[in-house]
C-alpha cells in the first residue's frame, strides 16, 4: 500500500498517539514494532488506538499485552512505520530525535485537530480546577511543545506553556488550554473515557 491510499485522518491520529505514549524499535532486526502504553482504566482509547491501526494496516497483526496491574501495550510490526511517523527505530529517545508533528499534518486543520486528539488522549488530561474545565498536554520535547503550541493557536485557541526544569535536567513542557476548553475538546473530539 503506498502512502496515498492511506487515510490521512487515521494516520494524523496515529502519529499524534504514536508522539505521546509510543515507541519504535526493531527488536529481530527484520521489523520496526511500534508500542503504544496505555492505561487500562481507558478502554475506549485502547479500541481506537487498535482499530485506526487496523484501519492502517489492515493485514498486519496487532497485539495488546497486559504490561503491569493498569498498562496494556498496543504493538504492530511494519516497515513502514518510520516512513509513516517520520523517526527512526534505531536513532534513539524521540526526545534525542526532537520528533516534530509532520509539516502535511500542521499545514492542514483537520489533520490537525486528529494528531491533537492523539497527543491529548496518550499524554494530556481533561480536569476542573476552581470549577473551570481545563486540558493540558505534556511533553519533555521543545520541538514537539512548539508545534502542539502553534497548532492550537492556528485552530483560534490562547495556548499557555509552563515549563519546570526537573531534577534529571530536563524540561517538563505543559501547555494548557483555560479559556474556551468545552469548545476545544469538541472540535478535537478528546475522548478520555
């Protein structure tokens, strides 16, 4: 299958999940496996990350392997898999990587708000604070924190980042979304159930 055939849509959603909470590697040296952790406390978001791989690659295989008492793994073996999230197996951390959200996503509003979904459903939360609905998404990327930012505003929403200097060096990135949040949880369909 070229990368023609493949439904944009699905794949912005795959690539912002695969951004948040997966990994490549090619463990037999023949095939890149991506990994996907997930909560098992989500099932809903467990079935859509499984079903938009299926809708993917719809002859390969996907497994989910209970990791720990609340963690499932989400895996599928593909050589297309860096082509299709655009970094390598074997280049290190996404973070050594300075993975970025693809140019034909963050040119696109409806790729977009997709790959949001999939960022805000692995590594983001929806909460209350003060009786104010609030969503936020963390990463320790500055490339990744960049273009989840510019994306958010490019869609009309007042992003703010806070950024806290950890122990281990590295930066935790938060951006949230305080103003209009209902509206931008709609448009980006987050499902965190």
């Amino acid at each position: 299958m070229s990368n023609s055939k493949i439904d944009k849509k699905t794949l912005a959603y795959i690539v912002g999940v695969a951004l948040g909470d997966g990994g490549l590697s090619n463990p037999n040296g023949r095939a890149v496996r991506l990994r996907i952790s997930c909560d098992t406390k989500y099932p809903a978001i467990i079935e859509n990350i499984t079903s938009a791989i299926k809708k993917l690659l719809p002859t390969n295989k996907i497994s989910q392997v209970k990791m720990k008492a609340r963690c499932v793994d989400i895996s599928c073996y593909s050589n297309k898999w860096e082509s299709l999230l655009g970094w390598k197996a074997r280049g290190g951390s996404k973070e050594k990587q300075k993975v970025k959200i693809p140019d034909w996503i963050k040119n696109n509003k409806t790729y977009s708000r997709y790959c949001l979904r999939g960022l805000f459903e692995t590594d983001g939360s929806v909460y209350t604070d003060r009786g104010y609905k609030m969503a936020n998404f963390v990463t320790i990327i500055p490339t990744l924190a960049n273009d989840v930012m510019e994306i958010i505003t490019m869609l009309g929403f007042k992003p703010n980042i806070q950024k806290i200097k950890k122990e281990n060096g590295k930066t935790k990135h938060t951006i949230r979304i305080s103003k209009n949040t209902e509206k931008f949880i709609k448009l980006i369909e987050i499902d965190k159930s």
